[in-house]
C-alpha cells in the first residue's frame, strides 16, 4: 500500500509537470509569435526611416539649390548695371537687406544643413540618436 501511494504520489507530480510544460510551451509559442510580430514591425519602421531621411537629403539638396539661384539673382540684380536703371532706391535697399539676411542665414562650406538643425535642435527624438545597426537583428536560437 506504501509503495503504490508514493507511486499515486509521483503520478501526481508528473501530471502537474506536464500541465505547467504545456502552459510553458504556449507561453513560449506566444512570445515568438509577438516577437516575429515586432521584428516586422521594426523592419517596417526602419525602412520608413529610411525613406523619410532620404526624402530630406534631397529636400535639403533642392533647398540649398534654390538659394543658391536666389544668391546669384540677388549679386546680378545689386551688381549690374542695367539692374541699377530698372530699379528703384528703394527696390535697391530692399534687395541688399535681404541679401544681407541670406547671406547670414547660410551655412559655411563643407557644414550640411541637417548638422545646423540638429545642433539648434533640442530635440529628445534627433535622429541623430537613432542606431541603425542592424547586428542585433541576429537572435541566437538554441
């Protein structure tokens, strides 16, 4: 009678185990599934950040494009001859004040426009806090 109440015992035990391996092993399959979820998730949202930021370089390229054709129209307008016939003492005041702000507002050569932003910016979500290496994409899986 002994021995098979410690066998009724161990029955016992081995049931509970595998009752909470079953409740593990679902656990386990939930947390992949959010995991596979989330991976593709990050996926999406990196290859939107990359979009986004390559959608800026080529704004800032097309900005820095324009104020270059507004600089020269300003010189050729200031500078020229004929320019100083067409225009009034007043155009002409204006024209150099506005010159004079553009010229302040321009960057140093060799500086991007996106380094001033984020320099001026006290942004807590710059992207220049963003890491983009993806070496931790890589799971070990046993």
């Amino acid at each position: 009678i002994q021995i098979v109440r410690c066998f009724e015992v161990i029955r016992q035990k081995c049931c509970r185990l595998e009752q909470d391996q079953r409740r593990a092993r679902e656990q386990l399959a939930c947390a992949e599934a959010n995991r596979a979820v989330l991976e593709v998730k990050l996926k999406h949202a990196r290859n939107q950040v990359e979009v986004e930021m390559k959608k800026r370089h080529r704004a800032e390229a097309e900005l820095e494009k324009q104020e270059r054709k507004l600089q020269l129209i300003f010189e050729l307008l200031l500078q020229e001859p004929s320019g100083s016939a067409v225009l009034t003492v007043e155009q002409r005041s204006i024209l150099s004040t506005l010159a004079g702000q553009h010229i302040r507002r321009t960057l140093p050569p060799g500086r991007s426009r996106s380094s001033a932003v984020d320099e001026s910016c006290q942004s807590l979500l710059s992207h220049s806090d963003i890491s983009y290496d993806r070496t931790d994409d890589d799971v070990v899986r046993k």
